[in-house]
C-alpha cells in the first residue's frame, strides 16, 4: 500500500509526496480543534493500563472520528483512504506521529480488508516470530533483546499480517524499539542518542544503526506467537521448556482476538471476517504462553528457549 503526507514521518523514509492516483491512503495535518460530534455518536471507548480514557471513536458523516483526549483528533473517511489529524495545540509533532503510525494507522487498515495484531515481532533462520502481551508485559524488552544477538525486530506494537494459501506472512512495519529507561540501561545503550516516543510516556527509541541496516522490506513467514507472561522467579532459577505453554487452538483464538486491531465494532460483516483470519492464522502459527522471569538477566535464556522451540522437530 502507498501512504502520502503533508509531514514528514522519519520513521517510514518516505520518498516525498505521491501522484493522487498511486495512493492508498493520505494524511493531511490541519490546524485547529473543531469536530464536535453530538456524544450519543460515540461507539466506542478504550482505556489506558492505569485506567485513564485512551480513546473514543464516534461515526460522523462520511466516516469517522477517533479522538485522542487532550492529544489529537483524526477523521477517518468510511473508505479509510484520508486521515484528517488535528493536535491539540500542546501536543509535540512525536506524539502526533506516534498517534498515526501505532493508533490510528492499524485501525485504518481495517477498512482496506487488512488485518494487523498489537505484537511486535523478530526474524529468526525459522521464521518471524511475534510476541502478544499486555501494556508491560515485555514485549520490546524482549526483542530488543533479539535485536542486539542479531536477530532483525520487524515491528514493535503493531503486526500486519498477509494471507497466503496455507501461510500466514509477517509484513515488516519500520525499523526500531520503543525501551524504558531501565531497559535501556540493561541493555547497555542508556547512553546512546534516542527520540522520545510520547509525550504521555517516558520510553524513547535508541538510535541504533543496526536497527535500519539490518531491517528486512519483504514479507516473511510467520511460524510462532508467543503469549508473555510476566513471572517472578527466584534468583539463579533454570529456564527450560516448562516455561512454554501450547496453547489449544480455542484458546489461542482468545488470545489473538483480544490483541487485534478494529475500527468499525458494530460492522458485522467486518467482524466476521476478522473472525475467520483469526482461525487461519491459529491454524498457520502456533500460539505458546511464554512465562518470562522479572530479570533482565533472565533474557538470554529466553531468547534461548525460543530459538531452540523454534527449531525443526
């Protein structure tokens, strides 16, 4: 798909604007607050780990609103083709970017028949793997953990995945992790450059050359998804397959349904087709639950563990 924009968004390398008739979808950014839908249009709330409204989306005429409160409003036309962000005046151009890319956008794809998960996810030599969890469950910690053994990070929160005959294909999204300070300090990079994320939140992007040198553009098969499970342990405690779960294909469409991206929850048809993805995806990839120790010392015998579940039987 082809994205046009009216700012620069660092993160994707765009080559500059697009002829009208090559785009898939467009984001303009215009200044001053304005769309006021009457509050019996909202449909849909979501809210924060710590409980705060996050998110409401509204239907309004010829598509819909979703507002991010204090942060931003983005109209999004029925046919997800344009996306109008207006920031609050407060709001800085990262978060806005950040809104787009790792909100909005996945939601938007939703109205082009496209469906993405909120993982994140590394390629391994057997394949891509994605790990599901809830907000601070370790999902970036751990591939950042991937990242710096060598192993490519092709997403960090939002997975877009592609149907092929009786394969499931992991599409790249762009190069780079989202760390706590604790976690970048584990890692030994607290020193380095890094970009701020949010606004809302202290986690900061390390500039790493490793990150877009080693990035891979083309679609790869996705062949595990691993359920974190934060887990306290005593210390020096070993690490084996005891810490991996399978997961029954029931269960794992449980899993996968409450980490999926949807716009419109009042489409049937759209949900149901969101449906059946989700059982070919359970039926392609193999959902584990994955207890992961509260250590950071612990990651390499997680990562460890992964790569010798993902070896050939």
């Amino acid at each position: 798909m082809t994205l046009d924009s009216n700012i620069p968004l660092p993160e994707l390398d765009l080559p500059g604007r697009q002829p009208a008739d090559t785009v898939d979808i467009r984001l303009s950014l215009v200044e001053g607050h304005g769309l006021q839908p009457h509050p019996s249009d909202w449909f849909l709330f979501r809210r924060s780990p710590s409980d705060e409204l996050w998110l409401t989306c509204a239907k309004v005429a010829d598509g819909y609103l979703l507002r991010f409160p204090d942060l931003a409003d983005f109209f999004v036309d029925q046919l997800g083709r344009d996306i109008v962000g207006v920031p609050f005046p407060e709001t800085g151009e990262d978060t806005f970017r950040h809104l787009f890319l790792d909100q909005v956008l996945p939601l938007t794809l939703t109205l082009h028949g496209r469906h993405a998960l909120h993982a994140t996810a590394v390629l391994t030599p057997a394949g891509a793997c994605a790990f599901l969890g809830e907000a601070g469950a370790g999902k970036s910690t751990l591939a950042a953990s991937f990242l710096f053994a060598g192993y490519p990070v092709l997403c960090d929160d939002c997975l877009v995945l592609d149907l092929e005959r009786e394969r499931i294909l992991a599409r790249p999204a762009y190069p780079g992790v989202r760390l706590w300070d604790d976690s970048l300090e584990a890692f030994g990079t607290d020193r380095c450059p890094t970009r701020p994320v949010a606004q809302y939140t202290s986690k900061r992007r390390p500039v790493l050359d490793a990150c877009r040198d080693h990035f891979p553009h083309t679609t790869q098969p996705l062949v595990r998804i691993y359920s974190l499970c934060r887990q306290e342990v005593a210390e020096g405690a070993a690490l084996g397959k005891e810490w991996l779960e399978p997961l029954s294909q029931q269960a794992s469409f449980m899993e996968l349904l409450a980490c999926t991206f949807i716009l419109d929850t009042e489409d049937q048809a759209g949900l149901l087709g969101q449906f059946r993805w989700l059982e070919r995806v359970v039926s392609a990839a193999p959902v584990r639950r994955l207890h992961v120790p509260n250590d950071f010392g612990a990651l390499a015998s997680v990562r460890a563990t992964i790569l010798t579940d993902l070896r050939p039987s």
